[in-house]
C-alpha cells in the first residue's frame, strides 16, 4: 500500500503506556502516508494526496487495519474548509 523512504520513531502511546513505532512514508520529498505497529496491531494510512505542508489532523486519508494477515480498510476520513471568526453569510438561514 505504501512504498517510499522512511522515517521511523519509537514512542509511548499516552492513553496505555505501551511502544509504538510509527513509520512515516514519503515519495519525491512529500509525505504519503503512515505505518503504525503498537501492542501487535498494525495500521496504514495512506494520504488521498501527497503532502508537502503538514496540517495536524486535516489530511484526506484511508486507513487500513491488519488482521490475521489480511489488511482491511478501516475507515476514510475528508475534510472540510472550515472558516473561523468569518462573517455568517445570513441568506444562509432563509
């Protein structure tokens, strides 16, 4: 699913006190997508689009989980525009 350099890191997942390695994955310079291996558990999430600036949490994506062998898609997440502190347009609640 992906395929690329990596960069790789070991860290401790806050909510269970347990290793996670987490692999992220890049083509040409731009960010692919991640892999993730914590408490046996594997996870890829490859990006609707390569990345070249990282926005926390707004990226398309899919993920996919690995079980017994077999990697099942998981879920897809898209994002929407969102505008803060932007005047309401009012034709909106007519």
């Amino acid at each position: 699913m992906l395929k690329g350099e990596q960069v790789t890191l070991t860290t401790i997942l806050p909510s269970t006190g347990e290793p996670v390695k987490v692999s992220f994955v890049f083509q040409s310079g731009k960010l692919i997508g991640t892999h993730a291996l914590a408490d046996g558990h594997e996870v890829v999430t490859v990006f609707d689009a390569p990345v070249s600036s990282f926005v926390a949490g707004a990226i398309d994506n899919t993920s996919y989980i690995r079980e017994q062998g077999v990697w099942t898609k998981m879920s897809h997440i898209h994002f929407e525009e969102s505008k803060f502190n932007q005047p309401i347009d009012e034709t909106l609640f007519d």
